[in-house]
C-alpha cells in the first residue's frame, strides 16, 4: 500500500513539476513547436515516466535533469531571439513550394515533401484545384500557409524581409531583385537612416514596412 502512495505522491509532484517547466518554456501552440521543443519535451516525459515506475530511486534524480532541460530550452530561446542565423540553424527556414501558381520541384525533393503531403495539406485548406493557389509556403513548423489566386488581399506577393534586428538580409535583397544600395537610399529618402535601429523592414506590393526596435521606440 505504501508503494501505491508513493507512486500517486510522485505522480502529483512531477505533473506539477511538468507544468511549471512548460509554463517557464514559454506559450507556443502544439503545431508551432520547434524541433528543440519537441525534444526537450519528450525528454521531460520519459523522465516522468522513468521516475513514476522507479518509485524508490530519490525524485532529486529526475527533478535536475529536467530543470537541466529547461535551462537549455530557454537558452536554446533566448539566443534565437538575438541572432537569426541560429535561429535558422534550429528551426530552419520557411520554403516556397508553389511561387506564382509554379510548384518548385527542387524544394520540395530538398525536404522529401511528395505531391501526396502536398495535395493533404491544400485539401486541409480547403482547396481542391492546385491550380487555385498562387503561393504555398511550407512553415518551420511543418504547417502549409497558401495564398489563392484572385484574392487581391493574398495573391501577387509575399513578405520577404529585406532587414531583420538592424542586419541586412541578402538573401531577401537577391529574392525581390534589389540592391543593398538601393535599399540605403529608399530607406534614408522615407528618414530612415539608422539602418541597425531597425527591428523588421520588408517591401513589398511598393510600399515599406518598417518597424524599430523596441529601445528606439519610446
């Protein structure tokens, strides 16, 4: 009898623990969740279970090694959020697969994504006809986001960023045929000089967005 309160006692703790850890880890909706997430979550969850069935082993051996885990998902976080290139080195990098009513082909073999996910994904949206979409963006989350055509809301373009936390995205400039010092001047002529100030610039359909950092602000 003793063992069967001991396991329901742990059980209690560690559900408690559990929601605390995912609760410091940060709000994110299950489809949305990053590959380190994935892990350190299924982690966490075998150690539960590892801990409830050795009931006689000290709880302390379980409880560190998931505060370890915690420490290292939002470290992991944290440094995502000051530099995109690990940011792109953890999560990846969102892919075009159709662009313009064209499927990319090469991409989609890139991520082993086959016609049959595809037509899955646009089925799920809705969409019977591939010949309806205008842009279909596979997510670092695996979610598929389409834009149809004839929605002069959605259709035509899609954001590229052209700066990102005060950086200069070449990779955005080459995607929308610009130059960086083209991007200078149209910047400095709207009275946006201050290049590294920005938090998040794109052009697109002929307009800027730009947006400053927080600090810069206020």
């Amino acid at each position: 009898m003793n063992d069967y309160l001991i396991i329901i006692l742990r059980t209690i703790l560690l559900y408690g623990v559990i929601l605390i850890i995912f609760r410091l880890a940060g709000k994110r909706e299950i489809g949305e969740l990053s590959v380190l997430d994935l892990v350190v979550f299924i982690m966490i969850g075998e150690m539960a279970v590892v801990a409830i069935e050795q009931h006689k082993d000290p709880i302390m051996h379980t409880i560190v090694p998931m505060s370890v885990l915690l420490i290292i998902q939002v470290g992991m976080a944290f440094f995502s959020l000051k530099s995109r290139k690990f940011r792109h080195i953890i999560d990846g990098k969102a892919t075009v697969l159709i662009e313009r009513g064209n499927i990319n082909e090469r991409e989609m073999k890139k991520h082993r994504y086959n016609f049959d996910d595809l037509l899955m994904q646009l089925r799920q949206k809705d969409i019977s006809n591939i010949a309806d979409v205008e842009f279909a963006i596979l997510e670092t989350s695996g979610e598929l986001s389409v834009f149809k055509k004839g929605n002069k809301k959605k259709a035509g373009s899609v954001t590229i960023p052209l700066i990102v936390d005060g950086k200069i995205q070449q990779e955005g400039l080459k995607e929308s045929n610009k130059s960086e010092q083209w991007l200078r001047r149209e910047l400095k002529t709207r009275g946006h000089k201050d290049i590294e100030n920005i938090s998040f610039c794109s052009f697109q359909d002929g307009n800027f967005f730009v947006d400053y950092i927080d600090e810069k602000k206020k």
